[in-house]
C-alpha cells in the first residue's frame, strides 16, 4: 500500500498557473514546484496543463490534510486536484 506523499494541484493554464505557485510559495507551501505536463496522446506541443507539486502546508502539515482547500482554490481556475506518492 502506497503512502500519499503530497498533492498534484493541476491547472489549464499557465498564467493562472503562475500566479498560484507565487501566492501558495509566499504562504509557505513546500515544495511549490510548477511545470508543464503534456496531455496524453495529444501531438500539439501546446496542449499541456500546468502542475504544482505540493508536499507540506505552511503549518507543517501534510498537503493532504488540506485537499478540500486547494480543491476549492483549484476549482476557481477550472483545474482539480490528484495525490501523487513517491
């Protein structure tokens, strides 16, 4: 059985992408890592979501605990949020 490391927080795009790392790397959150994934089977190199890699919240805890947050936040930009574990 996998642990969940942290959260994927996945957004269409880019601008908006960019703007949610600066405001959740200001808060606290860590690490707050943001790059281009391309969507599966598609051959147009612009057809990427953009994702945010989130393993602690600023009070320490773990990312998971704050899913419906950063569900909600997610929401706002179209985006959803996906465990990933290591």
């Amino acid at each position: 059985m996998s642990v969940v490391d942290g959260l994927l927080l996945i957004l269409p795009g880019r601008d908006d992408a960019e703007i949610v790392a600066a405001e959740l790397t200001e808060a606290g959150w860590v690490p707050c890592d943001l790059h281009p994934e391309r969507l599966a089977g598609d051959d147009d190199p612009e057809a990427v979501e953009w994702v945010l890699t989130l393993a602690t919240a600023p009070d320490g805890s773990p990312a998971a605990g704050h899913r419906t947050s950063l569900e909600a936040l997610a929401d706002t930009y179209d985006g959803f949020v996906a465990a990933w574990t290591g």
